[in-house]
C-alpha cells in the first residue's frame, strides 16, 4: 500500500490539499503512536485545537478516525484528519522501491486476437433512426406495442404542468408547445393522445415537421414556449398542432392573420359614484374566419411580445398580427384595465384608435338608468327521479330569467343608444317569494343549500292538488325543458280504456295555456 493509496479514502481533492498544507505548516501537534492508535492534535480556525483519533487495522490501514470539528462525521473525512494521516504516511509507512513494468521477456507476449468485425455487437443507441426520422420518414418494427402513431404538436397552458417536453414559458404570457404522438387505428380514425417516445414513431411526416420536432427536442432545460415558435407556426400552419383546454379536451389549432376587430363595452359593476365596462371584441380575420364576443379569461387570452399579438382561444382558432402598433395597443389595453373601463377610459380608447381603420370602438352611451323591478316569480319543476320533483325558484326580470340566489347585481335591459338601462337584483323580493312557498304550502322542502326546493309527490298529483292554487298566487309553473307555462283553466287528466282487450297503455300529461299537449 502506498501513500496515494493510503490517502485514496479522501474524496474531495480540495480537501486532501488542505490537509496535505496544514501539515506542511506544522498543524499536526502532540502526534502519538501506540498499539493500533494514532493520537494527535491540529491547530485550525479556533484557538483550541482540534483532537483526531485514528485507529488502524492489522495491515496497518485506516478503519476508524473521527476529529471533534463540526465539519466530521459519517464517511466524511476533514483536514485535519488528512493532516495527521500525511505526517503517518511520511514518518511511518514503509516506502516501497516503484516497480518497473517494461517487459524484458518478449515470449510473455500473448498471443495475436482477431476479431470478425461483422459478428460484434451493435450500438445500443438509435442515432440513425434519429436521423430517418428528421428526414421525415418514419421507421416501423421498432414499436413493442405494433401500434400506429404519427406526430403531432400540443399547445397548452402551462398551469397543466404536463408534457414530456414542459417549459415555463414566462416570458410566452404562459403558453408552452411540445411534441406528442396520436394514435391511429386499423381503419384510418385518429385516436388518443400520448406522450412522445421517439422510437414509437410509425408514421412518416413531413420535413418542415421533422424539423421542427428537432427544435424542440434539442432544448432539454430551456425554455421553449409557445411565443418562441409562433411565428414559425403561424407561417407553415401545420395541420397537425392541437390546443389542449379543460378537461382534457385536444381541439384542432388553425392560424389565420387579423384584419379587423371591433370592441363593445358591456356594464360589469355599478355603483352610485362608478361605473366599469368590460370589453368585448369581435375579431376577423383575413381569410374569412371570425373570433366573436371574445374576453380576456383564462379561455380566451392575448399573447404580446414586441408589436406581434397572438389571439388564443380554446375553441383552436390562433389569431395573429405582426408588427402592428395598433392592435399591439389595443389588446395592451385591454388585458392591463382589469378592473374594467370607466367612461372616461373609453374616450380615450376612442380618440386613440379613431385614425386606425382596422380598430372600430363602439360605444355611444352617455347615461345609464336602473330600473326598480318586481320580477315575476316562476317554479320550474323537474321530474328526473320518480315520485320526486325537484323544485327550482326562477325570476324574470323584463324577459331575462334568472335563479334565486343569483350571482349577478343587475340586468342589462337594453344597450347600445345612447342610454343603458339596467334592472338592479331585488333580493328583498326574492328572498320574500321564497318564504312565503316555505310557508304557505307546507309539503314542499329545502334542499341543503336551501338555493332548491323539493317536493316528495308525483307530478300529476302535484299539478291536480296544487297547481291551480300556487297559479292563483301569481307564480308561474313550467316544466324543466319545456318552453309552454302550465294553465290553471286548462289542466286535464285523461284515461281512455278500449273494451274488448286485456291492457292498455296509459299517456299522463297536461294542457298548456295554448292549448297544446304536452
């Protein structure tokens, strides 16, 4: 065993070298050698010195060795440690004369082997089926599965945080591309997605895909979002890329350029001192297709970068616009005003875009009246499970029906002139039509949330016991799905038997207010 070998069990090469120095300074202090014991002292960082115990087995070499500085422990061996086994090694261990390897006897050669080149084993690597496949041709037998998939490319959010090729994206407004293979069956059809396994590629594609399949796969650790390859995108529009939404859902991308947008405002929050409008836009595109009654959400959303915006929504259709100040600023406006446009805010985005014909900006409001409304009360009855109808409290509010309990604060009535008029929520009504049902007819039930309202009966016997009187209150009844109001004058139960025969078959239903049966 020589000293290299000795000192092997040192790890970390900047460690042996401080060790190796802090004996050359003299560190190594009170050095004692008996039995299998090596007892020693080193002077370091502190003013007391450190204490390192080194026990050695039969042969003389280091089993056990521990130092009280914080840095030792386990199988980590600090400086000081080394400093002492540098002096052991240097004073102690027997030097060994190197031997010489140069061989004098040329009959201890052995002898000549030679190797049949053809019967060597192959490369474990796929480099050539790479280069195939980059070529635009897809090699077949090497898929275990002897299944059929071709490449595709998905675009998603990036809070789905999936793909065999995820980035981060920051600076893509959050979007992220990757590759991935579709499965296609014996007849043809296309069917689920999966994740992209290079050596499950049958298919062949084309040579732009080939190559951009490339792009991506030769970034690992970079980021390769969405905004990086959407010009590249847009300009080969490949039929092949997809946009992953909710659910799981893959739906179809198309690119088309921008030609035009028109923005309205609609009322989102009103209060006696302020007023917010939220932008709709309807935006058209040069070759005929349309994006309607889009809002920035997180279905729908605007990706900047420099003066090209990209239009993304989850239905698949990518809008695009390249070095455009205008529409660059439209949709800047638009995804920075979250809190919505005041009226004053509108204005301005008039005057701005007045001289931009490709910008129209509708809104020609000056007021804004509320109504005080007394909604008509509706029950609507649904009849899913048997012997129970689930009860549900509707309002109509000048046409516009909404639940009980609503989330909304008012009703747009009419907009679009120069005056908006809205119809704000009446809980007070509401909340008092709900108690008076509770109340008045004791058979019907709340629901746990108490938003439904159950009743516990069939619904001919519902209707034949109860309809006339909730009618003559002044709540109107229908039917869940139904578009006719149920009358009070013209219910009818009706049972028509032939003679002569053993059964029948019996049709239960009610007469609407038309006249109709439904």
């Amino acid at each position: 065993m020589d000293k290299n070998e000795l000192l092997g069990i040192v790890k970390n090469d900047r460690i042996l070298q401080r060790g190796i120095e802090y004996f050359r300074q003299g560190r190594v202090r009170g050095y004692e050698h008996f039995g299998n014991w090596i007892v020693a002292s080193v002077s370091g960082s502190r003013p007391r010195p450190y204490k390192v115990r080194i026990e050695l087995d039969k042969t003389g070499k280091p089993k056990y060795r521990t130092c009280d500085c914080p840095y030792s422990g386990g199988h980590y061996v600090c400086k000081h440690i080394v400093a002492v086994l540098e002096r052991f090694v240097r004073e102690e261990w027997p030097s060994v004369p190197p031997k010489n390897p140069l061989i004098k006897d040329k009959e201890k050669f052995d002898e000549d082997v030679t190797i049949a080149l053809a019967e060597t084993r192959g490369s474990p690597y796929k480099n050539f089926d790479h280069l195939e496949n980059l070529s635009g041709i897809a090699v077949k037998g090497r898929n275990k599965s002897n299944k059929n998939f071709l490449l595709v490319f998905v675009i998603e959010k990036n809070y789905y945080n999936s793909g065999p090729y995820y980035r981060s994206a920051n600076r893509s407004g959050g979007w992220s591309i990757y590759p991935a293979l579709r499965y296609k069956k014996q007849n043809g059809e296309l069917g689920m997605f999966a994740k992209f396994k290079e050596e499950n590629l049958t298919e062949p594609c084309g040579e732009e895909e080939a190559v951009f399949l490339q792009k991506l796969i030769d970034r690992p650790g970079q980021e390769a979002g969405f905004i990086d390859y959407a010009d590249e995108l847009a300009r080969h529009n490949f039929k092949n890329v997809y946009l992953r939404t909710d659910g799981n859902n893959y739906v179809p991308v198309f690119f088309e350029e921008m030609e035009k947008a028109s923005v309205k405002f609609r009322l989102k929050k009103a209060g006696e001192s302020s007023v917010f409008f939220k932008p709709v836009l309807d935006i058209y595109g040069k070759k005929g297709g349309a994006l309607t009654e889009f809002e920035l959400s997180y279905r729908q959303e605007a990706v900047r970068i420099g003066f090209d915006v990209y239009v993304i929504s989850h239905e698949g259709g990518i809008f695009f616009r390249h070095n455009s100040k205008s529409f660059y600023s439209l949709f800047r406006i638009v995804s920075e005003l979250d809190d919505g446009f005041a009226y004053h805010d509108i204005r301005k985005t008039k005057k701005h875009f007045r001289d931009a014909p490709e910008i129209d900006i509708l809104f020609d409001a000056r007021s804004l009246r509320f109504v005080k409304p007394v909604p008509k009360p509706i029950i609507e009855l649904d009849t899913t499970y048997p012997d129970v109808i689930d009860m549900e409290l509707l309002f109509d509010y000048f046409g516009k029906t909404a639940p009980y309990k609503s989330e909304y604060e008012f009703y747009v009535l009419s907009e679009g002139g120069a005056e908006i008029k809205v119809a704000r929520t009446n809980r007070r009504y509401e909340n008092e039509i709900y108690l008076f049902l509770c109340r008045k007819f004791d058979f019907i039930k709340k629901d746990a949330e108490q938003s439904k309202l159950i009743v516990n009966m069939p619904l001919v016997k519902f209707l034949s016991e109860h309809g006339r009187e909730i009618i003559n209150e002044g709540i109107e009844i229908r039917l869940k799905g139904g578009k006719q109001k149920i009358s009070a004058s013209g219910s009818k139960l009706s049972i028509n038997v032939s003679s002569g025969i053993d059964w029948f078959d019996l049709d239960v239903g009610y007469i609407s207010g038309t006249g109709s049966w439904e």
